[in-house]
C-alpha cells in the first residue's frame, strides 16, 4: 500500500522549498507582490512535483538498474499511479496559477508546464538538457512576475535559470561520477551568478543582496570544490543537493534586490530548513 512517505519520495517534498523563491524574486523584481503571491507559489510547487513524479515515471526503467530503491522500481508506487499524479498536478497548477493570476498568469504557466513534461519526456537525456531545465526555472521567475512587469524581473529569471544549469550539468553525472573539467566550468558559472544576484541596477553592489548570494556561493561553491578533489559519483550527488537546497539564499539576494528585504531574508531562510529535510528525503 502506497504511504504519503512514498509520495514525499516521489515529488522529492522537500526539494519543493527550493521553488516558491522563485516566484516571489520575479515578483519583487516586477514591483508585482501582493495577496495572490502566495498562491502563485503554491502553483509552482505543484507543477514541480508533477515533473518529479513524471520524471520517475519516464526514468522507471533506468531506475531499476541504477537506483531500484525508487518508489516505482521498488513496487512502491506503481507507474499509472505516478503519471496519473503527475498529470493531476500539472492540471491543478495550472488551473490554480490561472484562477489567482487571470490571462497573464496562464500565459506562463502553460508553456512552464510544457518544458517540465518536454523536459522529462524528451530532453533530459540530450544535450538539450541542461538549457531545458533551465528554462524551466526562468520561466517560473516570470510565473510571479506576471501581475507586473514582466521585463524587469528578465535578469532575476536569467539568473537563476544559469544556476539552474550547472545543478542540471552536475546531476547527469550522479551515477557515473565527472570528471574534473565539469565542475570548474560550473564553479565559474556560481561564481558569475553570486555575483549577478548582488549587483543592483546602478551597477553598485548592495550589503544584503551581497550577503545572501555570498551565502549562496560558500555554501554550493564548497561542494562543486569537493567535487574537483574527488569527482565520484557520491561527491557530485552531494554537490546537486547542495545546488537544490542552497538556491533559496540566491533567490533570497534577489528579491532583496528588488527592494524587498525582510522578505528575501525570509526566503533565504529555506534554504538551512532544506538541507534538514533533506537528510530525511532525497532532494535528488
């Protein structure tokens, strides 16, 4: 009999921590936060947990040669039951994201969640990959910018959707290991980012943005170095888990960059509440 711990592993619950910062950096960057931020969020979350359970549906084969403690390859979950929960959220996030945010909203959470199914259905084994994955997540920064302007939250999405490609880049050698040329590339690439998310319109650097984007740094920056030393498969998982549960601090510095920093204080503080639960559930 399925348990919710089985779903949890499924959609990777805690992982889903690391989402509704995106929607409130696009917000704050687009002057747009207000009431229906928050179910805005609560959109993006659903739609993240629909592309991991169809993530594990479309990779049950592979699963049960490399990771057979999966949900589905372990009898856990059985596959109809993940689709099927996997098309039912991307159905409520959408329906959610268009009934709180009208046309606009719709406008980006459609084609959101068409790169999630794209992405797991067909380009996560290409080169594409990485660029799809991130789209992915720039999308979404947009998903909360939508009740405003939308431009302006354009370096916020970019922003992230770079992170999101070196944790994307890292995590296609969780099994294999890497070797050491993968993450110096993405060691530069955090590094380009940090320093992105603390630069403020007038090209000034502002302390609290500076502050959680070198928080952001340390913390994921130390383990792609980890990963230089030693590029196993088990640094390298070690150093995605870091990119997924340390993201919140990123988003953190932008909203704080987009005027609102109480709140990307508050955003940032996900990010050691993630890397708790993640001891429990596997972010990746």
């Amino acid at each position: 009999m399925t348990t919710l711990a089985d779903l949890a592993e499924l959609v990777r619950a805690p992982a889903a921590l690391s989402v509704p910062g995106d929607v409130v950096a696009g917000a704050a960057a687009a002057g747009a936060l207000g009431p229906r931020t928050p179910a805005l969020a609560g959109a993006s979350v659903l739609l993240y947990w629909a592309g991991m359970a169809a993530n594990d549906w479309a990779d049950r084969g592979l699963d049960a040669v490399e990771r057979p403690e999966r949900p589905i390859p372990s009898g856990r979950i059985t596959p109809a039951a993940a689709v099927g929960l996997a098309a039912g959220l991307t159905a409520a996030g959408v329906g959610l994201a268009a009934a709180v945010g009208g046309r606009r909203a719709a406008a980006l959470a459609v084609p959101l969640a068409a790169t999630i199914w794209g992405y797991d259905l067909l380009a996560k084994n290409t080169a594409a990959g990485p660029a799809v994955m991130a789209a992915c997540r720039g999308l979404d920064v947009l998903l909360g910018a939508s009740g405003g302007r939308v431009t302006r939250a354009l370096p916020a999405a970019v922003t992230v959707a770079a992170h999101t490609w070196t944790v994307t880049a890292l995590s296609r050698r969780e099994v294999t290991g890497a070797d050491a040329t993968l993450p110096m590339r993405t060691l530069a690439g955090t590094a380009v980012v940090a320093a992105s998310a603390a630069v403020t319109a007038p090209r000034r650097v502002a302390a609290l943005p500076a502050v959680l984007a070198g928080w952001y740094a340390a913390r994921y920056g130390a383990a792609q170095v980890e990963v230089v030393r030693d590029p196993s498969a088990g640094r390298v998982r070690a150093a995605v888990g870091a990119g997924i549960t340390g993201l919140p601090a990123l988003q953190g510095a932008l909203t704080a960059r987009g005027g609102a920093g109480l709140l990307g204080v508050a955003v940032a503080a996900a990010a050691p509440l993630g890397r708790l639960l993640a001891r429990k559930v596997s972010p990746t």
